[in-house]
C-alpha cells in the first residue's frame, strides 16, 4: 500500500574534533562524509519512490557554525519536495530546540514535531498517524514516552522517539522499555539516539535505524537506514536495511600468536586489511588496528613502533589507496616467563618485582574526580590507553633484560 524510510542520527556537519592531528587522516573526505550520507538518503527516497520519510532525532549535531549547515539540510529536503515526499522530523539530545541558536525556515514539505508535549500529525492522503515530540533540552532525563497519545482506530501508528532502550555508551536521555511502548499499541516506532541499527521486537515494530554515517572508530561497520513497506491490512511486510554511509570504519584485530617472522606477521596483517576493504568497497575505509596473541616479536613491537607503524601502513597501501590506518593498538602478549626471568639474579628479580608493582589504574583524587565526569566511552579510551603505556614500559625493560640473549640467537 505504501512505502517509508525510517532513518535517524544524521549528525550534520559533525566536526569531529582533533582529526587534523592523526597522522595521514583524509580530513576532507572524512569532515564532508555527513553531507554526502545525507544525499544517500535523499537520492535512496528518490530511488524507492518512498512515500515519506521519517527522521527520528538529531538532524545536526550542535549549534550551527554558520548558516550553511541548514542550508545544506533545507537544499536536500528541497529535492524531496519536488518528488512530492514529505519529511517528518524530530530534534534529539544534539539539536534540542535549546542548543540551536540559529534558524531557517523549513521546505512545506517537512514537518517537524513540538517540543513542550507530543503532537499527532495525520498524513494529508494515506492512512497514517504520525506521533512525535522533539527535545526542548539537551538532556530530557524523562520517559517522554508515557504521555504520547494512544493509537489512531483504523489507522497505520507511527511514533517518533529519540530515547534510550536498554544498556548503551549512549547518555541516557528520554529512557523508557520495550514495555512502555508496546502500551501504546502503534505499529511502528522509529527510534534515534542509539547509532547501531537494530530491531528490538516485531508485530509491532520497535527499531533503532542507527546512524547513516559512522563519526570514528567506535561506530564501526554499515550505516544507513531501513526501508519499510505496508501492506494493504495496514501491516508492516517487508523492513530492509540500507547501507548510506561512504566513509566505512571498522576495528579488526590480528592474532599473531605464536608467529616469529615479520613478513609472516605482515602477511596476516595484510589479509585482514584486505577482508576489511573488500566489505567497505567502494568506501573510503578507516580501520584500526589491534595487534594480539602471544607472539616472539610483543618486545620488538613496542620497541619499534614507529617502524611497524609504516610497515603496516604500507602493507595498506599496497592493498589499495582507499584505506586510512587510524591507529594500530598493541594488545600482544610477550612469551618470556616473568618468573624465570626473575630467577636469573636479584636485581633482575627487582625489576620484575616493580613492573607487577605498576597500578595504572592508581590516579590523584582530583584526577580520577575529572575522570568521572567524562563519557563511558572517553573513560574507556582512557583506561586502554594507561594499560598501552604499562605494556610499552613492560616491553622496553623486558626488551633490555633479555637483549644479549636475543642476540645470542
């Protein structure tokens, strides 16, 4: 009978801060990537004749720079109208009416749902009811939820909602269950907030469209949105995924335990560089790297990570010039035996004795204070990044203490 796009967490003009520090980073590719999503919708409405398009939250990510960031998103939603596909919107927790201090006027043809209370919007020709209320802050810590109207008789129910659903890195915002929704009794809820693309129950539909374009490495794999048909008993029969994003990053981990050689170690690198560019074609792809397993190169690894850094990025290169190496994480796991190295003198027990001795974890009171103020995932950045440094520290001194014997061999 009719056909929609659910899509969510276009983050507009992301600025994604600190990327003109990584080495080699592809920044303007990588900084125009969310327009170029946002004309993947546009162009995928277009091309599924869709009869209108659903946007559940956070159309940008903050307040504007400069009016060119809605001017863009308004060009967009002009291509729509001419193709006669309204556009029906909520704001989220990033463009809460209380952080966008700029202002354009919409296209007639998108609608974009109240803040102060929800709001039942009917489809001017199809029997749809549209049920939606936006952010008015940024951070709506209440079950936004339990006051959105009861469902429509005899019509199709759709409910907009930018929230939290269950465990997430995701702040908490607007935070209800699977429970509360069912009791509404709508057909579909299009949900943002969450970036990872997911259905959470069926008959009715409850679903997490995602982001439509990855901003780092901790949102890697496909992005996009899902296509959704309804059949003429006004029922959900057919939902598909749509991959939008053009820049693809993805964190692939190389076990290279028990490998000795080098090139050995580089093949397999290579493989999984090649694996991983081979599901992001025709993307531009952004990979990280984590190295692990109990390997004879874990001291040379550390030692030298400036020189494995370029091989790696060379072993890249070669596969193809599409692929940007964001980081190389070192999680390998040296196979000296600490307890029989301890036992070759005293002082080489001393030594061991005070790495064990090492607490990354350990930080002044003020410190782990700022700590607790930072996102899950900034801690967890973090924290890998104390555990780095103790493997470094390891590794040179193990490095050192078994150097004549290294050479020896």
């Amino acid at each position: 009978m009719f056909r929609f796009i659910h899509a969510a967490d276009i983050h507009l003009d992301s600025p994604l801060r600190g990327l003109s520090q990584r080495e080699g980073a592809p920044e303007d590719e990588i900084r125009g990537a969310s327009r170029r999503a946002l004309e993947n919708l546009v162009g995928l409405c277009l091309e599924e004749n869709v009869d209108f398009l659903l946007i559940a939250g956070d159309v940008y990510d903050g307040d504007w720079p400069d009016f060119n960031t809605g001017l863009f998103f308004n060009r967009q939603m002009l291509r729509l109208r001419e193709a006669g596909i309204p556009v029906y919107l909520i704001s989220g927790n990033h463009d809460a009416e209380s952080k966008i201090t700029k202002s354009l006027s919409l296209p007639e043809n998108v609608q974009a749902f109240r803040v102060r209370k929800p709001k039942s919007i009917k489809h001017p020709t199809l029997p749809v009811t549209f049920h939606g209320q936006g952010f008015a802050t940024a951070s709506v810590t209440e079950n936004l939820s339990l006051s959105y109207p009861e469902a429509t008789e005899g019509r199709f129910n759709i409910g907009l909602l930018h929230c939290s659903i269950g465990d997430s890195p995701h702040a908490a915002y607007a935070p209800c269950t699977v429970a509360n929704l069912l009791t509404k009794h709508y057909d579909y809820w299009a949900l943002g907030h969450i970036h990872l693309h997911a259905v959470l129950h069926e008959s009715p539909h409850i679903v997490y469209s995602g982001n439509i374009q990855g901003r780092h490495a901790r949102e890697p794999g496909e992005r996009g949105c899902y296509v959704v048909a309804v059949n003429d008993d006004l029922a959900v029969e057919s939902l598909e995924f749509k991959a939008l994003d053009v820049v693809r990053w993805e964190q692939c981990e190389v076990d290279l335990g028990g490998i000795e050689d080098r090139n050995a170690a580089l093949r397999k690198i290579r493989t999984a560089v090649m694996e991983a560019a081979a599901g992001a074609s025709p993307r531009l792809l952004c990979v990280r790297l984590t190295l692990s397993g109990q390997t004879p190169l874990h001291s040379e690894l550390h030692v030298g990570k400036e020189a494995w850094r370029a091989e790696v990025v060379n072993v890249a290169q070669e596969v193809s010039d599409e692929i940007w190496v964001e980081r190389i994480r070192l999680r390998t796991q040296s196979p000296v035996d600490l307890d029989q190295l301890a036992g070759q003198s005293e002082l080489t027990a001393q030594v061991v004795e005070a790495l064990r001795a090492i607490d990354v974890s350990e930080h002044p009171s003020n410190v782990m204070d700022l700590l607790g103020k930072l996102p899950v995932s900034a801690q967890g950045e973090l924290a890998q990044s104390d555990h780095a440094l103790k493997e470094n520290v390891t590794a040179l001194v193990i490095d050192a203490l078994t150097s004549s014997a290294t050479h020896e061999i």
